[in-house]
C-alpha cells in the first residue's frame, strides 16, 4: 500500500496526468508502461478495485499518445513534458518491447478481474499489435529486432545492430498475447516470435548469456552481460512453453473463468 499511495500520490505527474517515469523531472520513458503499471492494475484485481484498474488503463493511453510515432507506428523512447521535446525519439527496440509487454499485462489482469471492461481490454489489444506489426516487419537478417529502428538524427552511429534481448521480450509478449487470444493474436505473430526465438537460442554463448545485446545503461552501444537480456530470455521460453502446451493440447478451443485463475496465474507467473 506505501508503494502505491507514493506512485499515485507522490510521483511527479505529466501536464496530461500522465505518472512520470523518473522523479526528478516529469517524463515519459516507455519503460514505465512495464514496470509501472502491471502493478496498479494487480493491486486493483486483487483488491476488486476498479478505479486502480482504470487508472492503469489510462496511463497506458497517455503514454501512448506521447510516445508513439504515427509514421512509424510504434513508440520513440523518451518525452521530457518539462521542454516538451523528445530526449529520445530513436524508436528503441527494448522501450517497444517494454510498452508491449506492459500493455499486454495490463489487458490480462483486466481481463481476468471479472470486471466488464471490454472496451479498455479492446483498446490494449490493438496497441499490443501495433508494436508488434511495427517491430515483426523491420526484423535484420538474423531475426532480430534492430536496436534502433531507425538512426534519424544520429548520424555516424552504429547502433542499429540486432539486439537480442528487446527481441525476446517482443517474442514473450506475442507469444503470451496468443496464448492469451488466439483468435486475435493469430499465426503471423507466433511466426514472428518463433523466428525470434531461434535466433535468440542459436547465438546463447557457453556460458549460457544471450547475444548480441544492448547494453542496458547505453542504450547507443553494445553490451556484454545483461541482467534484463537473462530474464527476457526466460520469459521468451517460458512464453513459448505455456503457448506450446495450450496449443497442443487444445485449450484454445474452451472456455476458462478469468476471473477464477486470475489469483493462480498471478502468483505462478503466468502472466509474464
């Protein structure tokens, strides 16, 4: 409860109301779509709060509406509300994928609350698609998103190299969508996320690191080890396990009680 009354109450916000990303200055980073706001919409399931859930489903919207580029058709990285510029417009393979995968827990836990919010879940899903309409069509030669995918206003930069952790957690998150709602997230997105995941496994190193990799701190360069590259390899597999099971076992032919396995797949982690 701390935690939530300081991201709702002390938290800087955006002059849209938007839940700033950083404290020191109200902003908008597409990361937060990940690592914010799955947690107001878990808190308010588990509470049977619909104001907490609405709220969760609104910054995303907000965010959406700052971030997203039209002609690209998916999110740049970073807005400063403050200067009201971009402090990073590069369309970021990781900041996509965090919106992505963000936007798609969000939709679960709505979803499986039991509450009658088809239209905010609806919503979800179509922003969920276009990110991962965006980043399926511009994968390199390996399968792999491209760390930026695009190099505008940044000339002589080298930072456009497939990078395989923003692309497993793009695989994650369509892998889960499908498992989620197969008839919405259907075979184009499962092909995409299959050809990202043996990209991904071929090039793991003895040691077992995903690579190539974004260094997670320069976001311009190349990492060697990354703490968020493991774990989205982990939801990549794990995505694809739980996808694979209900695929071949026919699941996606019933009908389940969100509301009833919300508790359960919550605390199995299924839902990420």
């Amino acid at each position: 409860m701390r935690l939530l009354t300081q991201v709702l109450y002390t938290v800087p916000r955006t002059s849209t109301g938007a839940i700033s990303h950083r404290a020191a200055t109200p902003s908008y980073w597409a990361d937060a779509v990940y690592v914010g706001f799955p947690f107001i919409a878990a808190y308010g399931a588990a509470t049977k709060n619909e104001t907490l859930l609405q709220i969760s489903y609104d910054q995303c919207r907000l965010y959406r509406d700052a971030l997203r580029i039209p002609e690209a058709g998916i999110w740049a990285h970073i807005y400063n509300d403050d200067t009201k510029s971009f402090g990073d417009k590069g369309l970021w393979a990781t900041g996509n994928a965090w919106a992505a995968k963000g936007m798609l827990n969000v939709a679960t836990i709505i979803e499986k609350s039991g509450t009658n919010m088809t239209a905010q879940v609806s919503d979800l899903k179509s922003w969920v698609k276009e990110i991962l309409d965006g980043t399926c069509a511009r994968l390199d030669s390996d399968n792999l998103v491209p760390n930026y995918m695009d190099n505008t206003g940044r000339p002589g930069t080298n930072d456009t190299f497939g990078d395989a952790a923003g692309s497993a957690l793009v695989a994650a998150t369509a892998y889960r969508a499908a498992d989620m709602w197969p008839a919405d997230f259907g075979r184009n997105y499962t092909d995409c996320a299959e050809k990202i995941k043996q990209s991904v496994m071929e090039k793991i190193t003895d040691l077992g690191l995903i690579h190539p990799i974004v260094d997670p701190v320069s976001w311009h360069q190349q990492g060697i080890l990354g703490t968020e590259a493991q774990a989205f390899g982990v939801m990549m597999y794990a995505a694809w396990r739980d996808w694979s099971k209900s695929f071949h076992a026919g699941r996606f032919s019933l009908k389940v009680n969100r509301a009833h396995h919300f508790s359960h797949d919550l605390s199995h982690g299924g839902l990420f």
